[in-house]
C-alpha cells in the first residue's frame, strides 16, 4: 500500500455551490365584468427571489456587485442584499448569499 503524500490540513480554494433556491412572482391584476365575472387578467412586474448556498474558501460574490452571481440569461437587474459566511472547526468554510431579481428592471 503507497503512503499517503499529504497529511494534514488543507486548503481549499474554490467555492462550490450546494444549493440554490428560487421563487418567481409577480403582481396580478383582474378585472370583473358587470356580471361580476372575471374578464381579464394579467401579471405585471415580474421578480423573482433566490438564495444560493455552499462551502469553500470564499463567497463567490459581494453585495450589490454587478453581474456577479447573476443566473445566466437572466436580463435585467439582480440585487445581492444578503450575505452570511460561517467558519467551523470541524467542518469546511460555508456561505449563502441571497437577492432579487428584476427582469423588466433596467
């Protein structure tokens, strides 16, 4: 059997993502009838909210920095407001990171 080459500590570099979270929404509007029936309705001001989470080194973002944890083709504007980085002794470097997004937003 080879002996191991690293024993000890080591350190890791990278982020990796563990888990991403997201929810779409969106305002509704509905208009009734004069038969008190509905007779249109529609969904304006799209967003959606998401949390991402994983462990490594470093979170891979910063708070409101632009394009930076953006899903890909997603057009418009993405807000970063929350971030949280936890470090353990027992356990790898962990972050979560969470924002909105606006599609319509420019």
């Amino acid at each position: 059997m080879a002996a191991p080459t690293n024993i000890g500590i080591n350190q890791v570099t990278h982020a990796t993502a563990q888990s991403v979270e997201v929810t779409s929404q969106g305002e509704v509007s509905i208009l009734v009838d004069k038969a008190g029936k509905y007779s249109k309705a529609a969904v304006f001001d799209p967003k959606f909210s998401f949390t991402v989470s994983g462990k490594g080194a470093v979170c891979p973002v910063s708070i409101n920095a632009t394009g930076i944890g953006k899903p890909t083709a997603v057009t418009g504007k993405v807000i970063i407001n929350s971030l949280k980085n936890q470090t353990n002794n027992d356990d790898w470097e962990s972050w979560e990171y969470s924002g909105e997004g606006y599609p319509s937003a420019t």
